[in-house]
C-alpha cells in the first residue's frame, strides 16, 4: 500500500518533508521558482539544468546566476547535464561546494542541442557512458545522486526503463525519476505509467514519476497508477504554484485574484533581485501569460505587460487587475 503523498521520502540520506516535488525545469527553475515551490509546500525542489562545463571552467553567469542557493529553500537539488565523467566529477564538487543537498543529473532532455553534445537523452544510448557520469557525480560531490531518464528515445522504445535498472543496480544512484513518454515526443501523448510501475517493481531505490501532471488529479492519479514513491510537477506549477499546497492537503479551494496577483507581485520582485531591473522586465514577459488568464486579463493588459520594459508600470498594472473594480460585474 503507498504511503499518502504527505508522508515523508527519503533519497539517500536526506530526508524530504512529503512526496510532491519540482521538477527541472530548463530557462526557468532558478532559486526563486524554487523557493517558491517550498512556500507553497514542495518537499524538494530541482534546479534547472545547469551545463558541468560551465561549472567546471568556471563560467561567470553560470556560477552568479544558475548555482544560486536561497537559504530557506533546502533540501534543493542541483540538475546537471552534460556527457564528459571528469566534467561531471568536477561540476558535482562545485554545486556541492555551492550547497547543494543532493545532484541529480538529466539524461532525458530531449532538445536537440543537448542531444547532439551526447549528452540528456542522448545518453539512452550509450549506457555505459551514463553509468560513468553517474558513478562520476557520485565520487565528486559525495551527495545522494539521482538520475531523471525518459522512457526511451523513440515510441515504443524501452532504453530508459533499462538504464534506469543499470543506474539503480551499478552506479549507487539514491533515485530515479522517471517521465514514461519518449523523447521524440517532448510533452505530447500519453505517460505511460503502466512502465514506471515495471520499474518501481524493478529496482529498490525510490521511482519519481513526472510527466503529465497539469492538475493535481492528475498527479493523484499517476500516483496511484505507477506506483510510484513521488510525484514530480513541472508545467502543472506555472503560473499556479497552489498545486503543491492542493497535494499536501494544505488547500481545497481555488486561490481568489488577490492571492494570484499577490503572487506575481512576489515573483516580480524576486526577478528584479536576481536579475535587476532592465533583465527581470525582460525575462518577466515568459512568466506573465501563466498568470494573466487566471486574472482574466484583457488582450490590452496583457500586450502592455509583455511589450513594457519598465516593471513600475508592470506592478501598477497587475495591482488593476487584482483590484475589485476589475471583476465583471
């Protein structure tokens, strides 16, 4: 019988508040998307996929920008990527130097920039160069390390599932979690979790489960299907970070448009702390849209939102729309 998604996990020697993670999530996972995550009741949060070559020759925005801790968003995982072991031993000392809890490294990024280095899902196909990196991240940071496969390269492929096994049983890694679609893919079709419940039956350390959880039934639903020991939510949280608090059983009723643009008000403001102002109203403009439809936002809201560079306006703005006299009547 599964425990409820409230109890706590344990990977390696850390332990984890509850069952309900975030997922990497790549151009968007930074610290305080992450924090944000825990505010809302998160047990893990997992950076986004941050090169072991910028880190191991030391590039500047990769070490300011994308090593990043908060303090209260521990335990936090660092993802790496990347298909060089000695890289990867390398970049492993640095985030664990940086503080990390745990590394976890992507084997299934399906773009095709990655893929072509060799490395994310790439890496389905060379198992033996994956086990290496594992073995590699493990040694350099002497952190719990996880491992997130898909299922295979191409539909009906199972390289992931069996990597999967291989890491488990010859690489020491602490989890693995696992998206059931193949890479070719990326988010289309079905999870097939019918195959993550093969894996959990397979290997002893913990199976997270990712892939297709938009809503919280759905997560619930995957839970129960692949029998897996977590959750792990990804585009579920854009814009509606409430789903953590939804799966802990903190929340039953839909967040009200003051709490949404409360929220965004908050990310607006850790934007400009992480990046400053002229970047973060930049970089804003791919975090408006998540939010906008919640506020029913008018078509010329939201064009003067993702067209301003001044984010004054922009907090002017959202303050309208949370405001009484912009509910219809």
């Amino acid at each position: 019988m599964q425990p409820p998604l409230t109890s706590p996990l344990r990977i390696g020697d850390v332990e984890i508040a509850n069952r309900v993670l975030l997922a990497p999530l790549a151009g968007i996972g930074n610290w305080f998307v992450r924090l944000q995550a825990r505010r809302h009741g998160a047990g893990l949060a997992v950076s986004e996929m941050v090169s072991s070559f910028g880190l191991h020759y030391g590039n500047e925005r990769t070490l300011r920008e994308l090593l990043r801790l908060h303090p209260d968003e521990h335990p936090v995982s660092i993802q790496l990527f990347g298909q060089d072991p000695k890289v990867m031993r390398s970049a492993a000392a640095i985030a664990a130097d940086a503080g990390a809890d745990l590394i976890d490294i992507n084997m299934g990024c399906p773009v095709r920039k990655v893929c072509k280095t060799g490395a994310g899902a790439a890496l389905l196909d060379d198992q033996e160069l994956a086990l290496e990196i594992a073995r590699a991240a493990l040694e350099g940071s002497g952190l719990p390390v996880t491992v997130k496969v898909r299922s295979g390269l191409r539909a009906g492929e199972r390289q992931g599932l069996e990597l999967a096994v291989r890491l488990a049983a010859e690489a020491g890694v602490a989890a693995i979690g696992f998206h059931p679609r193949a890479a070719a893919t990326h988010h289309k079709g079905t999870p097939d979790y019918a195959m993550t419940r093969e894996l959990v039956e397979r290997i002893e350390v913990p199976v997270i489960v990712s892939g297709g959880l938009d809503t919280a039934e759905a997560a619930r639903r995957a839970y129960e299907e692949s029998g897996a020991a977590a959750v792990m939510i990804a585009r579920g949280c854009l814009g509606y970070p409430w789903i953590f608090e939804e799966l802990t059983g903190q929340r039953v009723d839909a967040p009200s448009r003051e709490e949404i643009a409360a929220e965004l008000l908050w990310v607006m403001d850790r934007a400009q702390e992480h990046l400053g102002p002229e970047r973060a109203a930049r970089y804003l403009r791919k975090f408006y849209p998540w939010y906008l439809e919640r506020l029913g936002a008018d078509h010329a809201t939201a064009a003067a939102l993702q067209q301003g560079d001044d984010l004054a306006d922009a907090r002017a703005l959202v303050r309208e729309l949370a405001a009484p006299a912009a509910v219809p009547a």
